[in-house]
C-alpha cells in the first residue's frame, strides 16, 4: 500500500504513538455541513432508540455498515493510511460505536482493554509486525472522531500517556457501583422499564430479557420494581480501577469537528463531564490487521458477541490490502 505524504505520519509521530499509545488530532477532509449532519443522524439514533437493523433492536454499534455516510468517514485515506503504517497494509474494519455525550453527562471513569477484546470476540493468527508491547502483539487500533467541535468544558476524550506498555491493576464490583452505569429508570414508566428488560434494552450490552420470568410485575410498584432490577445488575461485576494519573501525563484531545485521533485500546482512557450547554457527539472504529481472525466463535456456532449482540448479519469491511484470514466474513 503507497502512504500519500498527505497523510503520513512523520517518523516522529510513529515513534510518539509506540511511546504514548496515541496520536493526533488529525484533520479529516470531509465538509463541516456533512459531519454536522451525521451528528444529527447519531444523535436521532440515540435519542429515539433506534433499531440497528442487523441486530434487531436497539444499539449503537456498528451503523457503518447501514449507513454509507458514516462508512465513507472511516475509509477515508486520512484514517487509514496512518493506521496501516502502524498496523500494516492489510486492514479490516470491524466495529464501530457511537458516542454520544449531552450536556450534563457523567464522566466516563479511565479504562483500558487488553489482549483480547472481552476475551472472547477477538484472536491474533499471525504474529504482529510491529515491535511488542510488554510483550504482546497488537493487533487492532481504535479510531475516535469528533463529529462536534470538542472543548475542554464538553467531555474531550483524555489519555494517559504511556500507560499501553502497563497492565494497570482493577478489582470487580457490583455493577452499579461501576465507572460506567448510569442509573438506567430515570424518565421512564413502569411499563417502559418492563419493555425495555424484556428487549434486552434497559442497559446496552446487557442481556435483561429473562430477568422477569417467574416476577410478578403485575403485583410490583415502579420503586419495586426497580429496587428487584437493580438487584440483579449488582449480582454482575464490573471492573473498576483506582487510577489517578499524573496530570502532566494526560493529554486532552480538544479538536474540530472533523479532528480525528488513533490510539491503543490498552492506553488509559476517558473523558471528564460534560459541563456545557452543547452535546459532544462523536463515533469511533476499530481497525484490525487482515490476519486476525475477527469473531471465532461464530466458527462453532457462537453467533452472540460480547456485547450480547447476535452477529449473524455482521461483516469485517476490507478497508486496505487483502483480506488474508478467509475465514472471516469480509465486505469489500
């Protein structure tokens, strides 16, 4: 694959991204009215619960592959041509997630993934070709972009520089004790909470849908019926981290509409709240090498992912190169 000089990372900012975990912001060169468009249409997702037509219910994953704007955002050269000197010229695109951030929203408490995705969606099949991280390969970035203008008052998205060379230590909790669970009941009925846990919908990538068998609803009050549920997330764990970074290490991607930035999923990562009166929405992607065998479970069967979505419709987008693994589902 030829890198245009346009969009070439210079050697220093290769180095800089092994060191740090990240890199960027970059420009993207797609015209404001249309980011600010797409920003609308993921928000109108969001807001009115969209149903994800190749999951059959509502979720924010992966809506490049049913909508050819956000498709032709994460295939740009400026983002792929920068990924591939970083991962190679065999690239696939196999997930992507929309970030949606109103005025008023909770932080998101600092985090990393590493190894495989969830343990189970992810498997390297070849060894990497970029030097080790603490002895590991890497095997997928993550691609974040700002579909608003991202201030330092609207939620921006933080790293911890140098922390992707480190396993940082965490502990399960109860979930709703979790960095990341929002108080799911708020605005809702009773009727629209039993809705919502029957679809598997009350909180993303939790499967709620038998959680009232055998409860009698009719018989419960709202409170009751909240008190029961949030019962049940605390019988789930969730990691949390007691992570307080040395504030000169964290670097605060604020960037146009349209700035873009790559990094490691084993950076720590976050974002502050938004204490604004304007939304922060952005989307993100992740792209992985072309040997990386992307879901092996549905191999034997396994057609439910780790985010308890059912991935029979789902396909990798062969973005650069050769689709090397033959045994993904690839479009191209």
């Amino acid at each position: 694959m030829l890198i245009n000089d346009q969009h070439a990372m210079t050697s220093a900012e290769v180095a800089d991204f092994w060191r740090n975990g990240f890199a960027g912001p970059f420009p993207l060169p797609v015209p404001d009215d249309e980011l600010a468009e797409l920003g609308n249409r993921c928000e109108r997702i969001v807001v009115e619960r969209h149903t994800q037509p190749l999951y059959g219910r509502y979720a924010l994953r992966d809506w490049h592959l049913v909508d050819p704007d956000l498709e032709r955002v994460f295939t740009q050269d400026a983002i792929v041509q920068r990924v591939a000197q970083l991962l190679g010229p065999d690239l696939v695109l196999w997930r992507s997630k929309i970030f949606y951030k109103p005025p008023g929203a909770d932080a998101i408490g600092w985090h990393q993934e590493w190894g495989k995705f969830d343990g189970e969606e992810i498997g390297n099949s070849t060894p990497s070709l970029q030097p080790p991280v603490a002895g590991e390969d890497i095997w997928d970035l993550t691609v974040w972009v700002a579909l608003d203008d991202v201030t330092p008052q609207n939620g921006p998205l933080q790293f911890a520089a140098g922390t992707n060379t480190t396993r940082v230590p965490w502990v399960k909790v109860p979930m709703t004790q979790s960095a990341f669970y929002e108080e799911p009941f708020h605005g809702l009925s009773k009727e629209q909470i039993v809705e919502r846990t029957q679809r598997s919908e009350l909180v993303l990538d939790i499967d709620t849908a038998d959680w009232l068998d055998g409860y009698d609803v009719a018989a419960a009050s709202r409170d009751e019926l909240t008190d029961f549920l949030d019962r049940r997330f605390d019988q789930l764990l969730a990691k949390f981290t007691d992570f307080n970074p040395d504030p000169d290490s964290v670097a605060t991607m604020v960037m146009p509409r349209g700035g873009f930035v790559i990094f490691s999923e084993r950076t720590m990562h976050g974002s502050p709240p938004n204490n604004s009166d304007r939304r922060r929405m952005a989307v993100n992607c992740r792209i992985a090498k072309a040997d990386t065998l992307v879901y092996p479970g549905r191999l034997t069967g396994n057609m439910i992912d780790g985010s308890n979505l059912d991935i029979s419709n789902h396909e990798s987008l062969l973005v650069a190169g050769s689709a090397i693994e033959e045994r993904n589902a690839i479009r191209r």
